[in-house]
C-alpha cells in the first residue's frame, strides 16, 4: 500500500532543490509532444473586440488556434488574433510534421524525462539525461515500445472512453521501466507496467486527481500555472513507480 500524501511529500522535497532544472525538462518535452492544434474547414464567422470575421470557403483556408490559453492572450493583445488561417495544403504539411516530431521525438523524450527524475532521486540531478535516450543502442527499441504503448490505448479509446482511460493506467509505467531498462521487449515492458499497476489503478486516478486545484489555477493563469505545476505531478509520477518497483529510497538517498 502506499499513501498520496507521502509520495507528493518526496516529490515536493525533490523539488524544493531541483525545481528549476525539472522545470526546463519539463518545459522542453512540452513543447515538443503538446504542439497541438485545432482546425476548422467550416466558414467560420465570430466576433472579437467588436469585430466582425469571416472565412470564405473558397479560399480552402483552414483556421488553427493553438491550444494553449496563454499563448493565445498574448497573440490577441500582441497581434489582435489569436486565429490563424492557412491553405489547406500548408495545414495537412503541418499536421503530418507534428505528428512525425511527436513518434520520433517526443515519445523517446519521454523515456528521457523518466530517467532524469529516476536518476534525480538517486543523487545524480542532470538535464543531459533528457537527450540520453538518442543513441543507436536505446533510440529504435524505446521507439518501438513506446509507439506500440500509445497505439493500444488509442485504440482501445476508439472504442469505448473508459476503457482507453484503464489502458492508459495499465502502461502509465513503461517510460519508466524503459529508462532503466531500454532494451526490455516490448511485450515484456508492457507487460511488467501491467503487473506493477494491477490494483492501483483506481489509486492513480485519485492521485491524479489531487491535482486539480493546481489545474483549476492553471486555467485561470492563461494556462502559465499549470506550466509551473508539471514539474510537481511528474515528479510524483515518477516517485510512484519507484514504490510501484519496490524502491524505497526514503533512507537511502538525500534529495
């Protein structure tokens, strides 16, 4: 068993030290997995600041808005729109490099992101170990498990909502059990993060939902709280699995 309060206790004295580099780790896989839009091909018609826009349809525009509240604040009082609008074309461009910097990139920086905090935890608090995972031998077999991780809970999502949300519970732990070991199977990884979270599942929902306060800031902030927050869930993660492991590291390291 294992209690919320304690593990968010650690987090929060990892942080008390660290913060700022867990901060730009954070920030740095944020910016590469959460680049994110949303389009609409529809004419669209809305009104801001007392201003009337239409799209024509026949111009095959499509309009993007970033999904991030504070960008979007700023680009309205900076540049007065906060919409963009783009060709078609340029927008399936678009749609097809993000998504190809998201498997590449973003799903091993992830890998990336476990270990520095795994390491953090065991004294070693170093942002090299963000890009440790781009090498010939770890890169293509993270890749592979972590892209076949993300595809079961997307289609298992596809079909039924709760069902996707168990799945993305089940392999909350394969980054981490690849940060400490890269060149596990993917069936084996997926199937030891599946034995370690047999049981807690419903505990992580609630520990995830402990947050919400801090996302609630986060909104009214234009998104910058939950920013600055990041650090605190994802060290909390992070210690969870440590537990989840069987590491007890409360008497063994100093953070």
């Amino acid at each position: 068993m294992w209690s919320r309060v304690s593990i968010k206790t650690y987090a929060k004295d990892f942080l008390r030290k660290h913060y700022w580099k867990a901060f730009l780790v954070c920030l740095i896989v944020a910016i590469v997995g959460n680049a994110g839009i949303t389009a609409n091909s529809q004419v669209e018609r809305y009104r801001d600041y007392n201003q009337d826009y239409i799209v024509n349809e026949e111009n095959h525009d499509i309009a993007l808005r970033v999904k991030n509240s504070s960008f979007n604040f700023w680009a309205k009082h900076i540049i007065g729109e906060s919409i963009f609008y783009v060709a078609r074309d340029i927008f399936i461009t678009i749609v097809i490099v993000l998504v190809i910097l998201y498997i590449t990139i973003g799903l091993v920086l992830n890998v990336g992101k476990s270990r520095f905090f795994l390491k953090g935890f065991e004294g070693d608090v170093c942002i090299k170990y963000l890009f440790s995972t781009f090498n010939l031998k770890e890169y293509f077999s993270i890749l592979k498990t972590m892209f076949v991780s993300v595809l079961y809970i997307l289609l298992w999502s596809l079909l039924l909502i709760v069902p996707g949300i168990v799945k993305s519970y089940e392999y909350r732990m394969v980054p981490y059990i690849l940060a400490e070991d890269p060149n596990l199977s993917t069936s084996e990884a997926l199937k030891r993060s599946s034995i370690m979270t047999d049981g807690h599942k419903w505990d992580m929902f609630v520990l995830d939902w402990s947050f919400i306060g801090w996302e609630i800031l986060g909104m009214i902030l234009f998104g910058i709280g939950g920013i600055f927050v990041t650090p605190y869930k994802e060290a909390t993660s992070a210690r969870l699995y440590n537990i989840l492991d069987g590491k007890d590291l409360d008497n063994s390291i100093e953070i």
